[in-house]
C-alpha cells in the first residue's frame, strides 16, 4: 500500500470552503488517506480488520464482506480525487483534538452508508510524499525551462538566417520579437507571478503537475530500488560506502530533467490503484 500510495498524485479536494490535497490507496487488505491544508498533514492506514469494525460501528443495518466496504469507498473517493465528485454522496472535515476527521454520507444497497476517516498526525517520514517531490518537480521544470529557453534561441537563429537569405513573411502579424531571456524573466516576475500567487490553493495540483508528480515519484523510487539491488555488489568489488547524497540527488534529478517532456505527455493525471 505505502509504495503504491507514493505514486499516486496528490488531488486538490475542496470540503466545504475549506481546500486541501489529497490522495489515496485502497486494496482489498486496506487503505492509506493522506490530506494536506499546506499547513499541516495528516494520515490515517487501516487494514481489511480495522475497516469490519468501524463499518459494524457505523453501519449496523448493513451487512456486507470487508471487501465490499473497501470497493465501495474507492468508488466514492476515486471521483472525489478526479476533480468529479459525486452529486450523491457527501463529504465533510473538521479538524479534532488529535487530527483531522473526513466524514462520509452515501448509499449501498439501497441503505444510507457512512463512514469516517480518522486521520492522525503525519510522521515525518511523510514527507516523501510532499517535500521531496516538489523539490524534484522544481528541478525538473527548471531544466525544462532551460531546454525550452536554448530552443527559442535556436529558431530565432534559424529566422534570422532565413531573413538574411531574402525570405519575408506573407502575415505580418506573425513577426515575433527575437527572444530576450532576462526581460522575459523579468515580466514573468512582475506579471505572471503575482496572478499564479493569488489563485489559491486549490489550483496546487492541476492535471499537467500530477503527472509531473507521478513521473517524479515513479523515477525516485525506481532510483531507490536501484541503489538496493547494488548495495551488494559494491560491498562484493571491494567499495563498501554508497555515493554521497549530493551525487546521487545530482544523478536523480539528472534523469529527471531529461524526461520531463516525456512524462507530461504519457503519464495519467490519476491513475487509480484497483485491488491487486
């Protein structure tokens, strides 16, 4: 579930007119929640035990396997985190003494269902999900920038070259000023900054970043599965000690940089985990 979970984007999710990101897991043994107000996160794991008890708790008319419950509280988070929540069901958070609590209203069976998502407190080590990658997708989409920038000044090499052969445009209103680097960072500064800032929140994640975050992610841990499975043969050939963070970041993000167009293009903007 926990690696699963790691690839999953996160969704911006509104509850009431308060904004959050989220994102989740579920399988037939149990599920993992994680959601963010940004100002704090929280997380709840339960297994295929846990969920039979509260659904006894609070749904005491309905009697269904585990299974069930579990498949049914993916089909009603599955819309939520697609941006397409379901007009049926209903969803509401209120911070408590000890986390954050996600409260459920539908049907199943033609019964009223409820649930509640008792989230605690995230320990630091969730910060894989969130720090982490967005220092990535920072990297990433400055090399991006960097790519994009050197071809701008490649074509208006290659119009330049163009113009001097005697060649003319047949629409005027097509003529482009040649590309400056530093007045366009600096209009971006002034004018596009401050319209990104003021859009709010709930804009965090659009559909572009999350496969940003799930091509990120996905490099990271194929990374981590690689320094794994050669921990052994460097000890073997005599080098005991792994590359120092620095380099292997340096290595990572490298990868990372050159894939980015690639990414944006064929990873899913949610791909839901079905039992496996």
């Amino acid at each position: 579930l926990e690696s699963s979970l790691l690839t999953q984007p996160w969704a911006s999710v509104c509850f009431g007119e308060s904004a959050f990101l989220a994102k989740a897991c579920f399988r037939d043994t149990g599920y993992i929640l994680l959601i963010s107000d940004l100002s704090g996160v929280w997380y709840e794991s339960a297994d295929a035990k846990a969920v039979g008890q509260r659904s006894k708790e609070l749904n005491k008319r309905l009697t269904v396997h585990v299974s069930s419950f579990l498949h049914h509280l993916r089909k009603l988070m599955c819309p939520l985190l697609a941006g397409q929540p379901d007009t049926t069901t209903s969803f509401s958070c209120h911070h408590t003494a000890g986390g954050l609590s996600l409260h459920v209203k539908s049907e199943l069976s033609g019964l009223p269902f409820y649930w509640d998502f008792h989230c605690c407190p995230a320990p630091v080590e969730m910060s894989c999900h969130l720090v982490r990658p967005l220092i990535r997708m920072s990297l990433a989409l400055q090399y991006q920038v960097q790519e994009l920038t050197s071809l701008l000044l490649q074509k208006d090499a290659e119009i330049e070259d163009y113009r001097e052969s005697g060649a003319a445009l047949s629409r005027d209103r097509l003529r482009t000023e040649p590309f400056q680097e530093e007045t366009f960072q600096q209009n971006f500064m002034a004018e596009s900054l401050p319209q990104i800032c003021g859009a709010g929140e709930g804009q965090a994640f659009a559909s572009a970043l999350q496969q940003l975050y799930a091509a990120v992610t996905q490099q990271e841990a194929k990374q981590a599965r690689k320094r794994q499975h050669s921990a052994p043969t460097a000890e073997t050939a005599g080098h005991p000690h792994p590359l120092p963070p620095s380099q292997e970041d340096e290595t990572a993000s490298s990868s990372e940089g050159t894939m980015v167009s690639a990414a944006l293009e064929t990873a899913s903007p949610y791909q839901w985990q079905d039992g496996a």
